[in-house]
C-alpha cells in the first residue's frame, strides 16, 4: 500500500490543509478546558483535578466509557503508566 502511495504521489491540497491549520491553532487559543466551579453543585471537572490533588497523583483511576472517561482524561494529569484503567462491556 505504501509503494502504491508512493508511487501516485498524490497532490496535496494545500488551501485545504492550510485552512485546517489554522482552525487548529484558533481553538488551541479558546482555552476550551477552563471551567469555573459553580457554588451550587460540584462540577465533575472539579471532583477530577481534586482527585489528582489529594493523591498527590498516586491513584489508580477506573472508569467506564463515556463522558466521565473524557472528563479523566481531560482533568487527571496522569503522568506515570498503567494508573487509569478503562472498563470495556
């Protein structure tokens, strides 16, 4: 498959590409992670990154699939592996 590629060389559409490029970089610039925590009911974002504070890191952290699943991934800077297990029906 890779010489076939190769061999095609297909023509990159840059206008395309760039414009992709660009849409990129304008949402890395949005910040969109940031929350502000409500004071009527704990954000789950919240619970996440207390979770990482009060372990020092140092959790084992389980979840199903799901939006919980992007919130932890999002929110548990995990740095060491094998420390998030993810349940799979």
């Amino acid at each position: 498959m890779n010489d076939i590629i190769a061999a095609e060389k297909p023509a990159q559409n840059t206008a395309a590409l760039s414009a992709w490029l660009n849409k990129l970089k304008n949402g890395r610039s949005k910040n969109c992670l940031s929350f502000t925590q409500s004071t009527e009911f704990i954000k789950p974002q919240y619970v996440i990154q207390k979770l990482h504070e009060v372990t020092k890191g140092e959790a084992f952290v389980t979840s199903d699939v799901g939006q919980h699943q992007m919130w932890a991934a999002q929110y548990y800077p995990f740095d060491k592996p094998r420390r998030w297990i993810i349940l799979v029906a």
